[in-house]
C-alpha cells in the first residue's frame, strides 16, 4: 500500500519504524502510513497554510487506503482543516464508513497534521 501510495503522489517509500512506514513526496508535506488493524495515512505540514498540494496527496492517499474518490475525499479533508481551523479545536467527520480528522496549531513546528481512515467494524 505505501508503494502504491509513492507511486501514485510522485514520491518514494522511505524509514519504516513499527507499524508507520514514511512516504517522501515531493514538496514541504510529510506523509505517513500506519498499518494496524485497519491503515491509517497522516500528512503534516508546517507551512502557516496547507497547500492545495498538501490536500492533493493525503486525497491520492484517502482513495488508495479507504476507496473514496479522491475529488471527493479532498472536499472532505478541505472541509475538516477548514472547521478545525475555524473551531481551534481537532475536527473528526466520519464519512461512508471512513473518517477524516484535521488538528491545526498556529503556533507549533507541525501547524496542520489531517490524517484518514477506515472506521473499524464494531
């Protein structure tokens, strides 16, 4: 899944520590894959605002690690940093069984970390 997830962001698998395996794409987001009971992709930036990039390659990742669409995960993910940002607090939408959360911080060395995945049966 990491491979697939370089392959298609137009970057390369890097560290792997436990369960997360690193994903190097090309600009100023690191992207992060977990695999545990169910996989798990993260994306951090430090940038004062994410980039339209930034939601481009956590989107590819949405759509290789739950299977919504990518447009459609973007909108999601735009939507979660948005309400995050607006609310100061970490925002959570679960959608067709699978979730997107934002957390930004205007003050940290990571100001946005979004992450997605799918919600566990039970």
């Amino acid at each position: 899944m990491a491979a697939r997830i370089a392959a298609a962001t137009g970057g390369k698998v890097a560290r792997r520590q436990g369960p997360s395996i690193d994903i190097r794409v090309p600009g100023s987001t690191k992207l992060d894959l977990t695999c545990r009971a169910e996989p798990i992709a993260q994306a951090a930036s430090g940038d004062p605002s994410p980039s339209a990039a930034y939601f481009q390659v956590l989107s590819i990742a949405t759509e290789i690690v739950v299977g919504e669409r990518a447009d459609a995960a973007q909108a999601i993910l735009v939507r979660a940093y948005e309400t995050a940002l607006r609310e100061r607090r970490k925002s959570f939408i679960q959608q067709n069984g699978w979730s997107a959360s934002c957390y930004t911080d205007s003050a940290g060395t990571i100001r946005t970390l979004c992450s997605v995945g799918r919600i566990p049966p039970g």
